[in-house]
C-alpha cells in the first residue's frame, strides 16, 4: 500500500473493527449521531466521485463491484 487512511502506531492497516471503534469515538465526543461507517464511507465516495469522478472514488474505495455501487440512486446520479 502507498498510504494508508487508517492505519496503526506500526504502520499496518487498522483492522475494520479499530476504525469502527474510533469512529464511533470520535463522533460521540463531538455529539453527533446517527453517522456509520457505511454512510460515512459514501459521504467519501461522494465527494471523491463529485471533485474527481466515479473511476478514481472507486479505485480509491477498492470497490471490488464497480463504480456503479458508488453512487447514489438518484435521478442526478443515473443522468451521469
């Protein structure tokens, strides 16, 4: 890997069940609720696919489906 998101004190990937944890960490320290990891990962892919485009956020999302599950079902998003 050339870099990592999440990632250890040793430099490995963080396991899914550690970025979950400090996520959910982080977000109740600053009283938000109602964010999961899920729609915190589309909210990324949104902004990625929105700046650079679909090919590039599914890349960088290892989307092992395609760029297709990307995007959100909406009318905008199945005019593209």
């Amino acid at each position: 890997m050339d870099a990592l998101v999440f990632g250890t004190r040793d430099g490995t990937a963080a396991s899914t069940n550690n970025v979950r944890w400090q996520l959910r960490h982080v977000l109740d320290l600053a009283g938000i609720e109602g964010v999961t990891p899920r729609a915190f990962r589309r909210t990324v892919a949104t902004a990625i696919n929105e700046q650079a485009g679909v090919d590039l956020a599914a890349e960088l999302l290892d989307e092992a489906f395609g760029p297709n599950r990307l995007l959100r079902r909406d009318s905008d998003d199945l005019a593209k």
